[in-house]
C-alpha cells in the first residue's frame, strides 16, 4: 500500500490534537458512507473501484483497441475535471520521449483552452494523419470542448469522410441530457455514460478517465484494483490510527486552523506534473469556498527548487508542504567515473541518478521543516497502475472528509460559473444579453 507519513508534519500541530479529531473525521467518513452529508447526490464516485465490472472494463478496452489501431492520433477533447485525470495517470505512467518514438496512437489534449494559435497548430500536426476523437463533457455545453470539438470534427470529416469519422468518435456524456448527447445519437457514435451522482473532478475512475487510460495502453484491470484497495483501506470501519486518507484528511485541517493557509503538493519526479494539477482541481473546487479552503499549489522538485526554493524556506510562514515520494524507480542511470573529474563528481561514480534524487528529497525535507514548513510524505513503491490508482482513490476520499471537516460542500462548484456569465454577456449569446456589463 502507499503510506502516509506526518512526524514531520507535527510541530504547529500536535499528535493529541490530530488524535482528537479522530472521531470528528470517523463522523465524516460515515457521512459519505451513508449520503448523509452536504452535496450527497454526488457521491456516486464512492464506489466505483469495487463496483466495475470486468465487462465494463472489456469494453472500454475493446473501443480504446479500436482507436489504437485505426488512428494514430487521437484527441482528447475536454476541460478540468473531464480531462485532467486522464492526462495525469497517462503523463505518470508514460515514457517522457514516448511522444517523439514510434508509439501509436499519440495521445494529445484539446478544449481545455481556448487559445487559436492551440487550435492552429493541432490541425496542422493532425494534417495526413489518421486521427481520432474521444469529447469528453458531461454538461455536453461547456464553450471550450465544444469549440474544440466543432473544429476538430470538420476537419476529421472533411479528410476521412463521414462515415470514417464517425467511427472514430466517441463521446462521454450524460445518459439522455445535452447537446452532445443528442448529436451523438443522431450521429450514432459510441458512447459512454458520465453517471449523474459523479462531479466531473471526481470522475477519473469512471470512462472519463478510463478510456483515454486505456487508448494509452494502460492496464486498466490493474489501475482500478489499486483504486479499490485504497477503497477498502480508507473505509469508516478502518481504525483512524490505521487510515491514512482520515488522517492526512485531519491534519490538513489542523495546520489550516493553525495559520498553513497553502499546501504545496511537491513530487521529485517531471512525470507527476499532472497528478499535481488534478489534486489542485480536486482541492480547489472542492474546498475553495464560503471565503474558506487551503489554497492548493504544486511544485516539480529539483526543478523549481532553483526557483521556488527560495520563498518556500525563507517567504511568509503560511504554507505546509505535502510530498509525493516514490520509492523505487522504474529504470536504472548509473554516474560513470571520468578520467579528469572537472566538475568533481567522481565521488558518486557508481551511484544510481536516483540515490543523487534521494538525497536531494531528504535534504529539502530537512530544510524545509527546519525552515518552518509542516512536512506530509505521500510514499509509492512505485510508479505503476496499481499505486497510481490508489493514491488517487486516497486523495478522493480524503477531500470528501476533509471539506466536511472544513464545514463546506465538497461536491459543488458554484463559483465557476461567474466567469461563464460575463463571457456569455460579452459575446452576446442569446439569453444573456440582458446581464450585458
Ligand atoms: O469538476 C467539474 O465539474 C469541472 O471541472 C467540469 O468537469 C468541467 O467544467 C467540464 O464540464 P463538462 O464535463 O460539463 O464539460
């Protein structure tokens, strides 16, 4: 199992303190066990390791197979939570230079901006190449994807010719709503369903995450194996001593109440990039509300250690560190000897990279808590499907627990839609008009 670790979190926090809260966070576990608690209809994501079945799973291989060996390109057309957990366990379980090898199909993002110059570009590179489609929205409305989606299916249609095209989408939606549902039906794409109890930021588990998980070649048996033993181990029958998504859930809280308004998900590994941009979605949108919540940010270690290093050990003391460390990589770089030894390596001539990144984890653990910096360690064996698939079953579980430790509902998001309104009003859609600034 992945493990937590909090001695180095204690400090502004205590161990009696963190116990004392033990049965406040049991209380709240049982409320999303038993949908008693704030924004209980969407709690549908609760389950879904232990629920899916294999024939669910074959047939989400069977589709991603399909796409495998008819495209080699295949676009993933969705925003927040209907594309970030793909892209996560994708990046995470993938090779860095997969996309410069011969690896088919590659896998690219689109809808998730709005940016022309993006579009411009992605059409160039889809250009003689024969691509694919996966729209993902469960609204099936939401500006981005769909103008994605509009531009991307033209010229899928206009090179491959409908019926090829058609056969190369698919769309995740709602089961009857939507305007994606309606074209995907009239167009008879294949389809996958976005259940209704399940908010997008927790939807990775579901085909959302799942079939882009698979077109990547991802064992998705193994993923959610590693999602349904985190669901057992983080279970309101799981002793709070022994159930690390309570207690990381509990002593994010802690530190929140004593000043530690920022967490910083920190990883020493480039491939985890993403993981830390849907934990801070899933965070943010779950906890940032009611002038509350911890402000999720992220951080690539050594990297931004050149940069970031600097206000993390020194700047203002309001932020607490959480590190995803990864025990055991997957290959192996030894640091040769050289014969002149200029830049005065010589000494780990021998050494495994990965000892050299260790050592470098320890130290900026050292510094920071010597600086001031709550520390929580998040540890994998290491990077695969099984792990990945719990530590994102664990960091789920925890946001429920812990935004009803906070006192909000962790499942809404009313806040986004703000920004929707006044684009609307500016770009004179019909029905907005009236909200003109
Ligand atoms: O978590 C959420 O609800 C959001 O991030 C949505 O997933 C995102 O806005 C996309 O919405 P939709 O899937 O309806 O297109």
């Amino acid at each position: 199992m992945i493990t937590l670790d909090i001695s180095k979190a204690l400090g502004k926090v205590t161990k009696e303190q963190v116990d004392a809260c033990a049965s406040q966070a049991k209380n709240c576990n049982r409320a999303l066990e038993n949908g008693t608690g704030k924004g209980s209809d969407f709690l549908g994501w609760l389950h879904l390791p232990s629920s899916i079945t294999k024939e669910e799973i074959a047939d989400i291989q069977k589709t991603a197979e399909k796409l495998r060996t008819q495209c080699e390109v295949v676009v993933v057309i969705g925003i927040g939570g209907s594309y970030v957990g793909a892209k996560a366990v994708i990046d995470a379980l993938s090779g860095s230079f997969d996309f410069l090898e011969d690896t088919k199909p590659v896998i690219v993002y689109a809808g998730h901006n709005i940016s022309e110059d993006y579009l411009h570009e992605l059409l160039r590179y889809l250009k003689g190449k024969s691509f694919g489609l996966i729209h993902i929205s469960k609204s099936g409305t939401t500006t981005e994807p769909a103008l994605a989606f509009r531009i991307l299916k033209k010229q899928l249609e206009d090179t491959a010719g409908k019926q090829k095209a058609q056969e190369r989408i698919v769309a995740i939606t709602d089961q009857s709503r939507g305007a994606l549902r309606t074209l995907a039906n009239e167009e008879g794409y294949k389809t996958y369903v976005i259940p209704d109890n399940v908010g997008g930021r927790f939807s990775v588990l579901t085909p959302v995450g799942l079939l882009p998980i698979a077109v990547a070649g991802i064992d998705l048996q193994l993923f959610m194996e590693g999602a349904e033993a985190m669901e057992k181990a983080s279970g309101s029958d799981i002793p709070f001593d022994q159930n690390s998504a309570e207690i990381y859930a509990v002593v994010r809280n802690e530190l929140y109440k004593s000043g530690k308004k920022i967490e910083i998900l920190a990883n020493f590994h480039p491939k985890l990039h993403y993981v830390s941009e849907w934990w801070k979605q899933l965070y943010g949108e779950s906890e940032g509300k009611e002038n509350k919540g911890i402000f999720p940010a992220s951080v690539d270690f050594t990297t931004d250690l050149h940069s970031m290093g600097q206000w993390i050990q020194e700047g203002e003391r309001s932020i607490f560190e959480t590190v995803i460390s990864v025990a055991n990589p997957r290959c192996c770089v030894e640091i040769p000897c050289d014969e002149r030894d200029l830049d005065g390596l010589n000494f780990l001539a021998g050494k495994r990279v990965d000892y050299v990144n260790k050592m470098a984890e320890l130290g900026t653990q050292l510094a920071h808590v010597d600086g001031g910096v709550p520390n929580i360690r998040i540890s994998l064996p290491e990077l695969n499907a099984y792990y990945l698939g719990q530590l994102l079953y664990f960091f789920e579980r925890a946001c429920g627990i812990s935004g009803y430790l906070l006192g909000v509902n962790p499942f809404d998001q009313p806040g986004v839609e703000a920004y929707k309104k006044n684009m609307f009003a500016l770009l004179k859609k019909p029905g907005y008009e009236s909200l003109l600034l």
